[in-house]
C-alpha cells in the first residue's frame, strides 16, 4: 500500500498515464494524492501504452497515494485498465468514470476482484477503494444508491465539465444544487466529503480560490487540480483560519466534560455532530501549523 500524507486530503493532482515524466513530477509535487488519468487526457492510440506505464509505476509502492481514472467499463479499453491495475502494490484506489448507476460501480468492483491474467495464480484480488465519478444528471439522481453500492466505495465526485454539457448550463453557479446533492449523499452513505472537481483555467488562481470558497461553504473538502500552480491556491482555501481553529479547540474542550448537548457561553449549542466537524479542523489545522 502506497504511503504518504495522513488523510484528511486536501490536493489531487491529475497527471496523464501517457506521460511517465509528467506523472513522476506529480509525484513530487507535494500534492496529497496523484491521479493518473487513462480516459479524457490519454489519445485513442496512446491508451494501451499509458496502461502498460501505469502497471509498471504501480509494481512497486509510491510515496504518495496514486489513484487512477480508468475507461469507462463499455469501450474498448475499460476492462484491460481494471484487469491490469487491480491488486498492484502502488495502488491506492480507482476512479470509475461516468457512472450512472450502482450496477455500474459493482460491475467495476466484480472485474477488479479477478485475478490479472499475469498473475497466472488463479487467486482473485481485494477490491481496491472506488471512487465513482457521476458526470451526466442520471448520475447525479443516484447519487446516494451510487455511494451505497458496494463497501469498496470511498467516496463520490463530479465530473463538472460532461455534466455541464448534459444539462446546457452556461455558468458554474449553476452546479451548486448537484454539488450539494453529492455532498448530501456522501454524508448520508457515511463517506467523507467529496472533493471538489478541478478548476479548468490554471492561470485564473483568484477564480480557482472564489471557486474553492464557494466549494467549501457548500461543504466539499479539497479540491482535483490540473496543474502542480493550482495545488497552494486550494490549499489556502481548505485550510482553517486561526480563528476556526480556535473556535473547534473551545468545542473539543467542552466535549471533555462529557456532558453531553451543551451551549457554550457564547451561545454556540455543541452535539456529537458539532464535535466530531471540530476535530476535523483540528486535524486540518495541524497541517497549517
């Protein structure tokens, strides 16, 4: 299993299967998570090479999580990605594309259990963690069935740009009503907030931190990037500020009573769910320190 920074994450980093160079500068990026990409950033007739560099990078473990977008499962390279990269030790998770349905997520879990045909033992693989992408408006009204799907699920994503193009939206403002669907069903599967999707324009850094801003008002935590400029803007957006952290120090403190519900002396009412949100930005603003 891959090593690297203790989770909450914060930044994923796209990086192209078909670009070893590329993807071993991500490595060292300092993002929390690289994700090597074999469906949109790989051409048609790179994407059996960008598979074969991508088993071979995750023969061995990484010094950060690697996860990968596979093909989607219908075309013709889906299946080859899952059976060559299931069970590998670099392996930190699956990304699945365009999924719109649970059936979906459990046809990718069921062909990652199989063994690779290398692997000539006959000996099926654990499930690594999926993170399912739901990129059209069907995706999008599964959302909770997706993320109950199978125990191998760790959380969900957008894929903002398809699920613009499917619904005809012209701003981004328009997304908030599914991005807070995600968020609603990932909470109500017992997964961790979602990530939010990248920011397409890597020189526009004041809108990527609105974006963020906005992102994490409507409670996503992190944030995909596209290029290694954008990870210390979605950083600075996640982070806690002092006073936050302050703020969750007094709550923690007052849940050592063990008291129970109790309204702090400025009125603030603190709950299990009140404490455990606390300990989040405790643990976020470790990172700050």
């Amino acid at each position: 299993m891959s090593t690297g920074p203790a989770e909450p994450w914060l930044t994923w980093l796209y990086a192209p299967g078909d670009r070893p160079d590329t993807v071993a500068k991500a490595l060292r990026s300092g993002a929390d998570v690289v994700l090597v990409d074999l469906e949109d950033a790989v051409a048609p007739g790179r994407k059996e090479y960008a598979r074969r560099a991508t088993a071979e990078l995750l023969s061995a473990p990484q010094p950060v999580p690697v996860h990968v977008r596979v093909n989607p499962l219908a075309g013709a390279w889906g299946q080859a990605d899952v059976r060559a990269l299931a069970g590998l030790p670099g392996l930190g998770g699956l990304r699945l594309p365009k999924v719109a349905s649970p059936q979906d997520v459990v046809a990718y879990a069921e062909l990652a259990a199989l063994p690779r045909e290398a692997d000539g033992s006959g000996a099926g693989h654990r499930v690594p963690p999926l993170w399912a992408l739901l990129e059209s408006a069907l995706g999008v009204e599964q959302a909770y069935a997706v993320a109950r799907a199978h125990p191998a699920v760790r959380g969900l994503a957008l894929g903002e740009a398809d699920l613009r193009a499917d619904l005809g939206m012209r701003e981004e403002a328009g997304l908030d009503w599914a991005r807070g669907r995600v968020v609603v069903a990932c909470r109500a599967a017992g997964l961790d907030a979602p990530v939010q999707s990248v920011h397409p324009d890597v020189r526009d850094k004041a809108g990527l931190a609105a974006s963020c801003a906005r992102g994490r008002a409507l409670g996503f935590l992190g944030r995909a990037a596209i290029h290694p400029r954008q990870l210390p803007v979605i950083e600075r957006a996640y982070l806690p500020l002092p006073a936050e952290v302050a703020a969750a120090e007094e709550i923690v403190a007052a849940a050592a009573a063990d008291a129970g519900a109790q309204a702090l002396p400025d009125g603030r009412f603190v709950d299990a769910a009140v404490v455990a949100a606390a300990r989040r930005t405790l643990a976020l603003g470790a990172r700050r320190g």
